[in-house]
C-alpha cells in the first residue's frame, strides 16, 4: 500500500493525490500537522520520515520518495497504462515535461512562499518571490497561447501530463498568493481544463467544478 505523508492544504502534497486519484491508485493519507504543529520539523519526524524536514512524503511498500516532483515521475512510471500519457515513453516528451518540473519548483519557491506568509505569517522575501512568481505564470502563459495555436492544449504534448499536475496547483492558488491572473488568459484557459478534466479532485482554495 502506497502511503502518502500529507498535509491537505499543501500544493506539492496535492498533485501527488492528484495523480494518484486519475491513476486509481489505492493509498493511505498520513496527516502531519504543518501549520501551527510544525509536525514536519519534529524530531520524530526527521530521524523516522524526512531529514530534510520537508512534505509531501511518498512511501510505496518502503521505496521512500521525499519530493512531489519525484514523486510524479515514480508514480507515472510504475503504475500508468502501457502507452500512458502521464509520462511517455519518449526521450523528447520526457525532456520537456522535466523542464516543467523545473518550472514547477519556481512555483513552489515562489507563489507558495508568497501565500504561506499571507495565510500563516511564515518569513519570505516578498517582493522577490512576487516578481519571480510572475515570471513563472507568464512562461507558462506565453507558451499556452503559442501550443493553442497550434492546436495543443497542454505543456508538454497533446495530452495532459505530469508536466501539467506539477505546475497546476500553485498556479491556481495564485490568487491567495494576491497575485492577479487575470492578464494571463490562456493560463486561465488551461486552470479550467485542468478543473474540468473528468475525475477532477479539489482541494481547499481550488475549487471542484462538478459540486
């Protein structure tokens, strides 16, 4: 059984049960209390869980991920469908998608250090991690209007793949970050494919469109 140490209002822990929830994957949520228990810099949890002191956690049968965008690339890899577009079998496909990861990451850095100080007063630069957030979401925008033009709806090919569910979550929680997306259309265009996909799953600040 594939256990999952989580915090449900955390993005990176998000996509994981994201992903998992469209694969129908069976697996076990372990609550860590972030915020305010700091559960995740325990002593306990450090030794045992994580040294780094970080979430989301994955545990698949004892092979211990502790990274959300590891943790998609294991998950896609073992469990998708043969010929699954979560993560194709293909050296150019796969050379974009882990360029999204990356991008990924500048999302966590930045949007999510943003809305961590706004909804639990955690330090972070704000003014850098602003500019920096916004510097994602035009990416991200500018290169969804180029693919729509070429008929191509998502990051990295014509289906959706983990490059999508890497960098979905805080794009679309940029709003409690107070970064405005209304000058990003096609972002937005794709925030609502993503919510409309069929077995969508929400979390707290994204809404499920079928409630």
């Amino acid at each position: 059984m594939i256990r999952l140490y989580d915090y449900e209002l955390s993005g990176n822990c998000y996509k994981l049960r994201l992903l998992m929830h469209w694969l129908g994957l069976p697996f076990e949520r372990v609550p860590v209390d972030f915020h305010p228990g700091r559960a995740h810099k325990s002593d306990a949890f450090v030794q045992n869980v994580n040294p780094l002191g970080q979430l989301p956690v994955l545990d698949d049968d004892g092979f211990v991920l502790r990274d959300a965008q590891a943790g998609l690339v294991y998950l896609a890899s073992r469990y998708d469908t043969p010929g699954g577009h979560w993560y194709p079998d293909d050296a150019q496909a796969r050379g974009r998608i882990q360029l999204w990861l990356s991008t990924a990451d500048d999302l966590t850095r930045s949007i999510s250090a943003v809305r961590l100080h706004h909804s639990f007063g955690l330090p972070a630069d704000i003014a850098r991690c602003e500019q920096q957030g916004h510097t994602a979401l035009r990416l991200l925008d500018d290169t969804l209007a180029e693919h729509h033009y070429r008929g191509q709806s998502w990051l990295a090919g014509r289906e959706p793949s983990i490059a999508d569910i890497a960098c979905f979550p805080y794009a679309a929680l940029a709003g409690e970050a107070r970064l405005d997306l209304r000058c990003y259309p096609a972002l937005q265009a794709w925030i609502h494919a993503m919510r409309h996909r069929p077995g969508f799953i929400a979390m707290p600040g994204i809404i499920d469109p079928a409630l």
